[in-house]
C-alpha cells in the first residue's frame, strides 16, 4: 500500500510521461488575462455560446426567494467571475420540480416531445447519479441544435450494421437511434454495430445507454468523440475529446455498467466550475504553459484536460476511442471542432451468440464472487461499476429531492420561463430573417407535442371509413367475410380480432408508451390473464392493501394451479426485496395508489429489484389512469387500466386494459386474450372509446373536487385520518409526485366508529353508495363491507384495514355543494352516535373544544391500542396469505 500511495503521488506530481514537472498554478481567485488567442477549448466554449470567445464578468445571482420577482439580470453561463466573487452554494430541489423546469428549457431549443424525453432521460441519468453530464447542458447550450440540422439518414445499413448520419442533430437523439437499431440487430442476428456521424453536440452519460441495451439481456459497448480537449501523454495541445467508454453487462442481479471518460475531466465540468466560481479539482488540467491548474479559466483559455490517470494508459485508451469513434463512423479526424462533425460507436452483442445460454447466471457468480472479497478494514462495500451512482440516484429519488448548484437552477429557471407552451422559440442561431433554418416559431406541432387532452379527443389510431363519420364505426358482428376460400382477410373472427376493438388498444397503446395494447371483458379478466405468465412452481409477490377482487384472486384462485402468492407490505423496500429474492418468482404485481388507503408504492425502485430477479412488473393503473400515471416509463412492463373507472367514466361499461412493453411479451398476452375468449365486446370498446375523449377533463375537474374535501375532512374532528396523496401530511406525498403529474380523485377517511362512518355513508344525498370509481357521479362506500368484502376480516385486521374506513370517489359536481352534503351527513352521525357528549362537545368545525378532542384522541388512542393488542393475540403465528403448501 506504501508503494502504491508514493506512486500516486508520482502521477499526481508529474502526470507526463517526459520530465517536465508540472507545478500547480495559483487558485482561482487569481485569474489571468484572458488570451486574445483562440485555443480548442476556448473554441468549443465559444461554440456553445453561438459567439465569440470572450471574457464576462457578470456573475449570475442566486434565485429570488418564492412568491417574490427577481430582478431582471444579464447572465453570462460561461462568463468568468471576478477574484472577489464568492463561490455559489447548492440548493435543493424537488426531482420533480427539477425534471419539469428542464423539460421546459428543453423545449426552448425547438425540440419535439419525443425528442425532448430523450434529451431529459439522458440528463437526468446523469444528474441523479451526481455526473456533469447533466443539466449543465443545457443552460450552456450544450444541446443547442445547429441551425443547418435535418433528419437522421442512414448512409448504410446490412443486417448487422448501420451508419447514420446525423445531419447537425442533437448528439443524445443520434446516439439513441443508433442504440435502438443495435438493440433490434442483435436481438434479431446475435450482433448490431452502428456508428453515427456529423453530429456537433453532447451525447451525454454514455452509462444510460450502455444500460438500456444490457437491461435487454445483451452486451453493450459504447464509444463516443467529441473535440479536442484532452493532451496526449506528454503534450499541451489537445488532440483527443474527452472520449468516453460505456460497457454494459447483463447478469442474473441487475446490469453490470461502466461509464467512464478517458480524461480526468470533463469539459462540461470546466463550464460548470466556471460558472459557480469554483476550483476544478487538482491534477486533472494544465495550463498554456504545460502546469497543473485548478482554474478552470486556465485550462480553457489555453490550456488542456489530461488522461484520466496523467499518463500513457489513458492516453491510448483514448487513442482507441479517437479510431473506433472517428474514422471508422465517418467522423471529422482533424479540427473536429470547426468540422462539427464528431462521431459515435454503438455495439450490441447477444451473448447466446457463442453458445452461452446461461451467460447471465454464471456473469452473476463472477460479480458475487468480487462483492464477497475479503474487505479491507476502512472499506464497507466492495462496489461494482456503476453502483456508486446507481445508490445516489436511488437515494435522491427516496428523498424526492436533489442538489443543484444555484446559478445553474436559477439559470434553467430562467430559460425554462422562455417557454410558454404555445408557441415555439426560434431554433437556436436561425436568423431572425431565416437563415439556412426554419426558425421553429409558427411551424406546426406534432402530435407527440399535444396535450393529453388534445391526444385524447384525436387519437392517432383509425380506421378506413368512407364516410369519415366524427365518431369511430362500430363494428358489431362476430364474424367477417373472407376474400376466398384458401385466403384469410385482416379479421374473420371477432374473439381475435376486430377493427372497433383495435381502434381502443392502438390508442391505449399510445397513451400508455406501450409497444401493444388489449382490451379485456373486465380488470379482472385482465389481471387473470397476466398470471397465466407465471407457471406452476414459480411465485408473484403482492401488497398487501391491493383491491379486494385481485386479493380474492391471487387468494383463492392462483394458488390452485400450484403458484405461490405472497404479500408483503410494498412500503416496505427491504421486505419487499426479501419477498422476491427469496423464491421463485417471475411476478410482481402491485397497486399505486393502494385499494383503498392510498398507500404510494415506489414503482421504479420495485421495478429495479423485480427485473434484478428476472420478474416481470404488473402495476394496477386504474386510480390514475394514463392521464396522471405512466407505470411503464417508471419500469414496469405492464400497465393494467380498468376501463370500467375513468376510461368509461359514465359506468357504463366492464372492461380492462393492459398495456405491454416488449414484442414477445405482446405475443404472449394476445396469444391467452384469444385462447381465453377474454376480450372486450364491439360495443363496449365503441363506448370506452367515447369515454376516452372526454377523460383528461373529467379527472381534472374530478381531482379538484377531490382535493377540497380532502382539505374539508382533513380538518373535521369527527375524522380521525385522511388518505389522499394530495395532501402534504401523506407519508407517500413526496413520492407520488416524483411518478405522477396529478393526485387523482380517490380519497378514504375513517372516524375510528363503524357506526358513525355508516351513517355518513347512508346520509349523503350527491353519493351514490355503490362498488367501484371514477364516474361523473359521486360515489361513496364503506369498503370492507362491500368492494374488499371478499378479504376475511382478521386478514383486514393484520393488514390495517379498518372497517370504519369511507372510501370517496369525487365526481364533477360543485365541490361546494358536495361538501356541504358531507357536513350535513356528518352531523347527523354525530348527533346520532352522541359523538359530541362521548368527545367532550368538541366543535363540529374545529374552533373551540380543543381540551375535549385532545382528550377524545387520547381515549381512541388507548382504544386502539387495546384492539391491536387483542388481534396480535388472536393472530399470533398468523402469516400473510399464500397459497397452500404443495
């Protein structure tokens, strides 16, 4: 260890291969001049602020305080800061907050909604795992589009390969093109290699795409070029780019993946230190004059980034990249710079292709095999690559919040305020007279840019109807006529397949990001049939506070078959992992929100453990809808909607959605729908499909009305507890809006007396008492005594479920007139069950009597301790159902 410490010393001291000591320059506060002298990194600064290279002084100011107007200010991103200015400070920012500001300034630089997601989900891999491959982009126009940009074309495609040029397109939209055709390749032949090139910008955290083609089960190497920032072993001029090396692995546990630069910095990391004022860290740039600089001003005016390790091995390492990436793509291999034309490598290898069909269990006892080393004393685990920074976006995301550095939040809240939603910006550097591009202002939206209620109300579905009617044709009848005796027509038989039935699940499809959707006769029928994927021997994983139809059949019915069921609290992560890890199993299917308390689970994190495992994901969607949740861009693989709730919203039809990613797994849902006879009729489909148009502003007006009288009830001190994700006293608030754009209209209360809840219940008027959700009309229900009936009641005991719980349904009536219901309902309970006398007189409405509800909350306290304690005898060895033992 003592050698190894002085040869670090060694590199650090003198990183170059020749002699020549580099000394450490002076810190920041001592800037030098700026040079009159273009240099290559200088250069690429200049290029992403679409001028010259010069010297700005004027630093940007942290944000104004909320509900407060900052003052207008001059920013410069790349501007370099006075001596005296002080260094920026982080400050911390909802995930979800941050994800919506940047998709926002996204859009500021003309971009699509299909192109935006992917610019956004490359960046956000990046910022959640603390890379500088992240948002830094885009408030330094690092994704800025070239005015001269045009469609991607390929150049040349074989079965195997590809070569696209990129036509001035932004880097990450490429790049990501090129990893879906190698993904298609190999999954097809074994192999797909595709390079790109002529691209001028930022192809960000090479890991999420080394990521997204291990997580389908191939090996994945990703090169990538870019300018000339980095010296060679022993050399001041950069030559190289900062050349990252993506590789993923597929294992049994979850991906293998290495991100690495061959520099010891980033270029972006420069910018970002400009921008705040800070030092880069020590040894990883020289200046003009060949010295180790902690000034990013330095190493950009002039000088140069160095190899990650400060000598020969990076230095050919990156050599490597420059060749892979640059001549072999048909990338610029001089001035790349001025050329804009930098180059990508994307490699994708089925691992089946050698013969190695269990390639994944046997990678999986290699990497046990390193986590299981004997540790040193001060280290605690031994991390593969990239778990460091899978654990810090695993930990942002369960705290809901990030890190930022405050002038660069301030500078994308800036930008993002440019964005009105309506009508485009120019492109970035168009002219305002025109220019070689079309400026973006004025031009005609795409589809994927429209609001889910204009997606709604057109859908991107037809079929041919040669009177072009406003509605969809319906197609009633069971069979079709076919064009001879020995040829087979689109449709013959209305079980598998029908034109009516079609138009609903292409449309579902699309609103879900689903590569296939179908349509069954009831949510049940479709949750039936997404446990014919799990075999005889093999175990699905549940919660335990899940509707009470899927409980009976998970329950009763599946575990006839010889399946295992287990359920487990889905709060708890580390039961939950137990739960999967601990068997068989190939399923995890799970609710958020819950049936009927509201719980919020955290999809992606269930999704991560369960595809670790090799299981697939199944969340009921039914509460949230495609409107307000999108499962299957959180990880799941299905997505299941009851169409009876909000799709229909009149209750007018019985029907279930499951929206699939995955062709095969398509293949096989289709294959049990027509085996099974489970579809969804002609008419109701035709009726699902009129309900659908007018879904976003039902739910919307719905989860208003909702959200008042969650207030309403949350403050009435007959109500003991409130569950509705909208309200920020819910333990899963944070959560729900990191995986939801909306809260929904779904709410339960309970008192802690049946009795009274049951009058409430039968004493409303709006309320229709009824099973089931998300009509127009107000439904209102005692849940365990009528949709989770079927749970037996010590199995609703263990599981919290109190049988005093209301569950509302919030339709679109005047929420004022609902609520008033409500108060007239409640005191006619209280009044009734001598609530007030039992309570110390307590004010229905909260303002005085706060002794006597201070003392009612002790005695129902105490009560509920004493029924605790009297279930915890009577359940004493009682454990969560599961199927009997075989």
């Amino acid at each position: 260890m003592t050698m190894l410490r002085h040869a670090l010393a060694a590199v650090t001291a003198n990183p170059s291969s020749t002699s020549r000591t580099r000394a450490a320059s002076s810190s920041v506060g001592d800037i030098a001049p700026a040079r009159a002298r273009a240099t290559p990194l200088s250069r690429a600064a200049s290029f992403l602020q679409g001028g010259r290279v010069k010297v700005r002084t004027n630093a940007l100011p942290a944000p104004a305080p909320r509900g407060r107007s900052a003052a207008p200010v001059t920013r410069a991103l790349f501007g370099k800061k006075p001596a005296s200015s002080p260094a920026s400070t982080n400050v911390s920012v909802p995930i979800t907050e941050l994800t919506e500001t940047c998709r926002r300034a996204i859009k500021t630089y003309g971009y699509d909604d299909v192109e935006t997601q992917i610019l956004l989900d490359v960046m956000m891999y990046a910022q959640l795992r603390g890379n500088n491959q992240g948002i830094i982009k885009v408030t330094t126009k690092g994704i800025a589009r070239d005015p001269a940009w045009a469609p991607i074309a390929i150049e040349h495609e074989t079965q195997l390969s590809a070569c696209l040029n990129g036509n001035k397109n932004a880097g990450m939209v490429v790049i990501h093109k090129a990893m879906d055709m190698a993904i298609e390749k190999a999954k097809t032949h074994g192999f797909g290699i595709c390079g790109t090139n002529n691209t001028s910008t930022s192809t960000g955290a090479l890991g999420y795409y080394a990521q997204k083609i291990a997580e389908e089960g191939l090996i994945a190497m990703v090169f990538a070029g870019s300018p000339e920032f980095v010296a060679p072993n022993g050399a001041i001029q950069p030559i190289f780019g900062t050349n990252p090396i993506g590789v993923g692995i597929p294992t049994a546990g979850k991906p293998v993946v290495l991100d690495m630069a061959t520099s010891a910095y980033s270029f972006f990391g420069l910018l970002e230190a400009r921008t705040a004022g800070k030092k880069i860290p020590h040894g990883v740039a020289i200046d003009s004059a060949g010295k180790i600089t902690e000034d990013p001003n330095a190493a950009i005016d002039g000088g140069a980034i160095i190899g990650f390790d400060g000598g020969y091995k990076s230095s050919n390492l990156a050599l490597m990249v420059e060749l892979l990436a640059g001549p072999l793509v048909g990338a610029a291999v001089t001035d790349k710079m001025a050329a804009k034309n930098w180059g990508n490598l994307v490699v994708a290898i089925d691992p089946k292709l050698l013969g190695q069909g269990e390639f994944e269990r046997r990678a999986k006892m290699v990497t046990d095999r390193v986590k299981a080393a004997k540790r040193q004393p001060d280290v605690d685990e031994i991390l593969l690559p990239g778990e460091r920074g899978d654990g810090v976006a695993a930990r942002a995301r369960a705290s809901g919040v990030i890190d930022v550095e405050s002038n660069l939040w301030a500078g994308l809240q800036e930008l993002a305020s440019q964005w009105q939603g309506g009508v485009m910006p120019p492109v970035y550097g168009a002219s305002v007279a025109g220019g070689a591009a079309t400026a973006a202002r004025g031009r005609k939206k795409s589809r994927d840019e429209w609001s889910m209620a204009t997606k709604l109300v057109h859908p991107a579905a037809h079929v041919h109807d040669p009177f072009d009617s406003t509605n969809p044709p319906l197609y009633q009848t069971a069979t079709f006529g076919q064009p001879s005796a020995t040829e087979n027509g689109p449709y013959d038989y209305t079980r598998s397949g029908n034109p009516t039935r079609d138009l609903l699940e292409k449309e579902m499809a699309a609103l879900e990001g689903a590569d296939r959707a179908f349509a069954f006769s009831s949510g049940m029928s479709a949750l039936m049939c997404v446990t014919r994927l799990v075999k005889t021997g093999e175990r699905i994983v549940t919660g335990d506070d899940i509707y009470g139809g899927t409980s009976r059949l998970l329950a009763q019915v599946v575990p006839k078959v010889g399946i295992e069921v287990v359920n487990v609290d889905m709060n708890d992560l580390d039961a939950v992992r137990r739960a999967v890890e601990s068997g068989p199993t190939t399923m995890v299917m799970l609710e958020s929100p819950t049936n009927p308390r509201l719980q919020i689970t955290d999809i992606r994190r269930i999704s991560e453990m369960a595809h670790a495992k090799g299981a697939l994901v199944c969340v009921d969607n039914s509460m949230m809808a495609p409107v307000f949740a999108k499962p299957l861009e959180l990880g799941a693989d299905i997505s299941m909607t009851s169409a009876t709730k909000f799709i229909s919203g009149q209750s007018d039809v019985t029907g279930g959605i499951l929206a699939v990613k995955g062709e095969q797994l398509g293949k096989d849902i289709y294959f049990h729908q027509n085996a099974e006879g489970l579809h969804l009729g002609p008419f109701d489909c035709w009726l699902a499909l009129r309900g659908i148009k007018t879904m976003a502003l039902r739910m919307e007006r719905q989860q208003e009305n909702a959200m008042k009288m969650a207030r309403w009830l949350e403050a009435h001190p007959a109500v003991t507890h409130v569950n509705y994700p909208g309200l920020e006293s819910n333990k899963g608030h944070g959560l729900h809006k990191s995986q939801a754009s909306g809260t929904g209209s779904i709410l339960s209360f309970a008192t802690g007396d049946v009795n009274l809840s049951k009058i409430v219940v039968e004493k409303t008027e709006l309320f229709k008492i009824t099973v089931s959700f998300g009509n127009t009309s107000s439904l209102i229900s005692l849940p365990c005594f009528m949709s989770h009936a079927s749970i037996p009641a010590e199995v609703r005991a263990a599981r919290g479920l109190p049988d005093d719980l209301v569950r509302i349904s919030a339709g679109i009536e005047d929420a004022d007139d609902l609520i008033a219901d409500l108060e007239e309902a409640f005191q006619e309970a209280m009044s009734a069950t001598g609530w007030h006398s039992k309570n110390g007189g307590g004010s229905v409405h909260g303002n005085d009597g706060s002794a006597g509800l201070t003392d009612a909350a002790a005695r129902r306290e105490d009560e509920l301790l004493r029924r605790i304690a009297a279930l915890e005898a009577q359940l004493e060895g009682l454990h969560n159902v599961k199927s009997p033992p075989r």
